[in-house]
C-alpha cells in the first residue's frame, strides 16, 4: 500500500462507547500516542441519539442519558494528549496492522502497533428477514427512527406496528406514544421478550402498549405509504399459524429483530470470526486471531449494557498499549465453548495456565432456579459454579474461574 505515511503506538476504531474507553485504556496504560478513529463527525456513536436515561449506573454510580454519557467519556478523552480524528473512514486494515484512512485531510496509511477494534454494530433490516408485500414508504428499522425522531426532529408517522422486542423498538415505543403517535403493538416472534425487564416495564406496560409474543409480521400493505400491516401467531418451528392472520392498520412499521456486529474491517485482517457472536474470536486479553488486533464493545458480541461494552474497551485499551509495548502471549491457549442452554460464552480462548478469568455468557431460552457451571470437557471437574435465581437471554452474565486451568473448558447450565 503507497500514500502519505503515519505511525501511532495504538490505533482505536470506533468512537463510541467502547472505543472512547479503549482510547482512554489504553493511554492510561502508558502508550505514547493513540489516535481515536470516527467516521461521524462527533464522538459518542450511538449514544448520542439515546436521549433517554438508564446509562452511567455502573461507570458513573448515577443514571445518566445517552448524550450525557458519551459527553463524559468524551471529555475525559479530550483531556489525554490523545489524538481524535472525526470525519474520517477507515476504508481496510491489514494483518499488519496498516490502516487505510481517508478523511477530510486527505488519504493516508496509518502504522498501528496494535488496534482495537470498536465499531459497533448494524440493525437487520427488512431484507434480511424477508417480509413479503410491497414496498412502501414508513418503514424503519427502530435505530434509524430513534436517530430521525431525536436528532432530526421529525414525526415519522402516526400509527405504529413494532416487529421485535428488542430494547431499542421498546424503547422507541415509549417514545412515539410521547410524541403523538399511537402505538398498535409489539410482536415478537419468540416465546420471550428479547428486551430488558426494565424496559418492558417502562415502556410497554407502563403505557399499556399490547405485547404479542409468537407473534410475526406476514405481510406489509400500502402502495406510496405503509396502510396495514397482517400479523399472524407462529409454531414451534417459528412457522406462521394458517388462520390466525389479522389486519392491523397503520402508516409506520418500526423493525426491532437483532444486532449484527461491523466486523467488515475484522475479514478485511483475516479475524477469524464466531458464528454465535457474528463477532471476532478473542482470548482473554480481548486480542482476536491476528497478533496486536483487539475487538470490544458490540463489535464483538452485543451488549445491553452501554457501561459493560465501556468496561470492555478499558480493557481492550490496557491490552493493546501492553502489546505495543512489545507484551506477547503467555503460550498456549485452552478452548472454551458453550455448553447446556448457553448460546455463547466468551473469551473463547484462554492461556494455559491462567487464574482469575471471567466469562460473559447468554442464555438460550429463560431458565429460573439454575446453576452455571465452568467445566473440564476432560476431566469433568467443575472449576466454578454459581447460583442464578433467573436468567434471561436478553441479560448477558458473568462467571469467574479463580484458579489457573489446563484443559478445555465449556461454560453450561445443566
């Protein structure tokens, strides 16, 4: 690769809630100079757009909003010698860890001795699930809406269907009703709720917003505007029900059905990926399949929790200042997977030998009354266990196993 040339200690890409950690990580592990990629022209991502409360509870010790919180985190970067470039597109990243940019200053190559990725994640879109019917005007994926409603001021309807539970059509349900706009209801394809419990709460019972589980949007009606939308139950296999078709009118169809992580950039390097996270594959250093390329935040698995992707990325930061540093592995790695009812568990991979390693785990389906166990697949000795009076696959958890371990491990709810 040719063009004007830059060096940097660590390189973060991505500049909201994990990467503004990332970058404030890994300065105050002591590297020298970290440049902070972002290709809006503000800092904060997505949280500037969450004007409503319910962050900063474990970073700040207060509940805080959206902007708010990444107004903190953004000031404390702002007073690290740390150097931040917005309006600037990280266009492929090498597995030596060579960054092409281009930015308002022109193109250039940037050489990292480490990156952290934090780019966050996409919304599915209509397309990706395959609603049939015709292609109007009015529908929004529920980020899209939360970003043209809160930033942009604008009423984008006035009668509303939401497909999906997760948070953030929970949360864009409660704020419709606030602007004028009649809610019609929630469907959710599941047996469950995927939001939190809080926001089903607040959002939808609070305001006695209908949620409709086993439920799926089968078709959409309208030719210039969205005029209804035919909701049907579902089966076991998730297959729409013969005869249980029902006409719902609306204008506005809202799309809440799952996150997908940027990762464009990670197969760019050759960061081996995990078909259960969609994210990169990490040890417990957060550090992915290529030597001095680190993955946080939702670009790795999907948080419900802004301060945990944060937490994240201090991690992440510290970790690549380390291996700029000239910090390499410790030696070989055991394999961790998911065991009973646990969709994934992660770091995925761990140094032999290590003591004090915390997993982050979901749940498959919500099981109350439980223990989480971390066992040996040879041995079958259970390395740590923990009691859960409930747990639900909309809340991500954690298990910690204090003592070192020499074989593959599988983190289960049995």
């Amino acid at each position: 690769m040719s063009g004007p040339r830059e060096t940097c200690d660590v390189a973060v890409i991505g500049g909201g809630p994990a990467g503004l950690a990332a970058a404030l990580g890994a300065r105050r592990a002591g590297a020298g100079k970290v440049l902070l990629l972002e290709r809006d022209r503000t800092l904060g991502g997505i949280l500037n757009q969450c004007v409503h409360d319910g962050f900063g509870l474990f970073l700040y010790k207060e509940t805080i909003s959206g902007p708010e919180y990444a107004e903190r985190l953004t000031e404390d970067v702002l007073r690290e010698p740390i150097r931040v470039a917005t309006g600037t597109m990280v266009l492929d990243l090498s597995p030596d860890r060579v960054l092409r940019v281009n930015s308002r200053e022109g193109y250039r190559l940037v050489e990292a001795g480490a990156v952290v990725l934090a780019m966050g994640c996409r919304e599915r879109t209509r397309e990706m699930i395959e609603i049939p019917g015709t292609r109007p005007a009015g529908i929004f994926t529920a980020g899209s809406a939360q970003n043209l409603v809160n930033l942009q001021n604008l009423r984008i309807g006035n009668e509303a269907v939401i497909l999906g539970s997760g948070d953030i059509g929970l949360i864009m349900a409660r704020r419709l009703v606030f602007e004028g706009v009649a809610v019609k209801g929630v469907f959710e394809i599941l047996p469950w709720a995927n939001g939190l419990e809080r926001n089903i709460r607040q959002c939808l019972m609070d305001l006695r917003i209908p949620l409709e589980l086993r439920s799926t949007v089968v078709e959409i009606r309208g030719r210039d505007r969205v005029e209804s939308v035919v909701v049907a139950k579902v089966d076991e296999s998730l297959a729409p029900v013969a005869g249980t078709e029902s006409v719902i009118p609306c204008d506005t169809l809202l799309l809440s059905v799952g996150l997908i992580p940027e990762n464009e950039l990670a197969k760019k390097a050759g960061v081996v990926l995990s078909p259960l996270t969609g994210g990169a594959v990490v040890d417990e250093t957060l550090m992915t399949s290529i030597p001095g390329i680190f993955s946080c935040g939702n670009v790795l698995h999907i948080h419900d929790v802004a301060d945990w992707a944060s937490f994240e990325g201090f991690a992440a930061g510290e970790r690549a200042a380390r291996f700029a540093a000239g910090e390499r592995p410790a030696g070989p790695t055991i394999r961790v997977s998911a065991g009973p009812n646990v969709r994934y568990a992660l770091p995925q991979l761990v140094t032999r030998g290590k003591p004090g390693v915390e997993w982050s785990f979901r749940v498959k389906r919500p099981v109350r009354d439980v223990a989480v166990e971390v066992k040996g697949l040879t041995s079958g000795k259970v390395y740590a266990r923990r009691k859960f009076a409930r747990l639900l696959p909309s809340e991500l958890q954690k298990i910690k196993v204090r003592v070192a371990v020499e074989e593959d491990l599988e983190v289960g709810c049995p």
